[in-house]
C-alpha cells in the first residue's frame, strides 16, 4: 500500500509585535519577506541587517518602523532576537545565520531552502478578526497563493460583524464550557452548509 504523503507542520499565529525579528538581506527576496510579514503584523517588531538595501525596503522600514541596519551579518546580530528570516542570494551567509540560529535555539527560515527552515510562511487570508493561513508544506508557494486569492474573494468582507456578535453571544451563554459549545456548534453550523 502506498502511503499518502501529509502535512504534519503545526499552525501557530505569532505575535511578533511582541516579539523581536531579525530579517538579514534587503534585496528582492528581503522585500518579499518584508512585506509579507508587515501585511499580517504591521506593527512588527524587525530589524533588517543588510549591505545593500532595496530602495522599496527602505520605504517599507520607514512607513512601519523597520529598523534597519547597514552591515553585514554578524552573530551578534542575533543577541535579544526571538525569530529570524534570512533572504541573502549568499548561500555560505544563509547557512552560517542558520548555524548560528540553531546553536541559540532561535527558530530560523531561510527562503527557499526547505531544509534550513523551522518554519514556512505561508499564505495568509486576513478578514477583520478572522485569519487563515495555508501551507503547502513547502513544496509549492504558489498554491498557496492561489489559495489565498480564492479565499480572499469567497469570505466576506463583513465577515468580522458575525465573529463580533457571536463573542458577545457567547458571552451570555450559561452553563459550563461544553455546554457553551453545544449552543455555538448549533448557532454555527449553517455556516458550513
């Protein structure tokens, strides 16, 4: 019997406006990083560590208080640093902050190297409240992509008016905690319909 390949990542949502962000390389793949991130949590807390730095990263930094330092790596770079995303085209550099990742216990992605990664940044739907993200284990970003497209236009834009109302519901719910999701599963279930 052949065995079906699964996901087995588990989904985390990171509050990294809370947590420190080290992004080393400021070129295209730097910029693709950047934003991502800034889309979902425009007020991370990053700094860029970079020789050369996109003129669009620049103005990234800028508009959501990116700090960005003009050097070349150097494990110091990583001291207080909670998470690190690494987009250089150097691949002696990506291997050594990796390296030096895992010697701190930081939890490290280096783009498109499946095997230097804890962690993949995949495609991310944000309506209000609601949030979905999308992995494809790595293997094909640009399903994710077109993922995130399709759910982007088929949740609506009201969407967090319902998540809003159902939190206060729920909030006069009596009764012990099964009992509070047995009145939610009943209230919700049209949705999946």
């Amino acid at each position: 019997m052949i065995q079906k390949e699964k996901n087995n990542l588990y989904p985390i949502f990171l509050k990294v406006h809370q947590l420190n962000v080290l992004l080393v390389g400021a070129g295209n793949v730097g910029l693709e990083k950047l934003s991502f991130l800034l889309k979902s949590s425009p007020n991370a807390k990053v700094q860029i560590v970079a020789l050369d730095i996109l003129p669009e990263v620049n103005d990234l930094a800028v508009k959501h208080q990116v700090e960005i330092t003009k050097d070349a790596y150097n494990p110091a770079y990583l001291d207080d640093k909670d998470l690190v995303i690494v987009a250089t085209d150097d691949n002696n550099v990506n291997i050594q902050v990796y390296n030096n990742c895992k010697q701190r216990n930081l939890l490290v992605n280096v783009a498109d190297t499946p095997q230097l990664c804890d962690f993949y940044l995949g495609g991310i739907v944000t309506k209000g409240n609601v949030k979905i993200a999308i992995s494809t284990n790595g293997k094909s970003p640009t399903t994710a992509k077109r993922l995130r497209q399709f759910f982007e236009e088929v949740i609506p834009e009201d969407i967090n008016e319902l998540v809003q109302n159902l939190n206060k519901y729920r909030k006069t719910i009596k009764g012990n905690f099964e009992k509070k999701v047995e009145t939610l599963n009943k209230l919700t279930e049209s949705l999946v319909k």
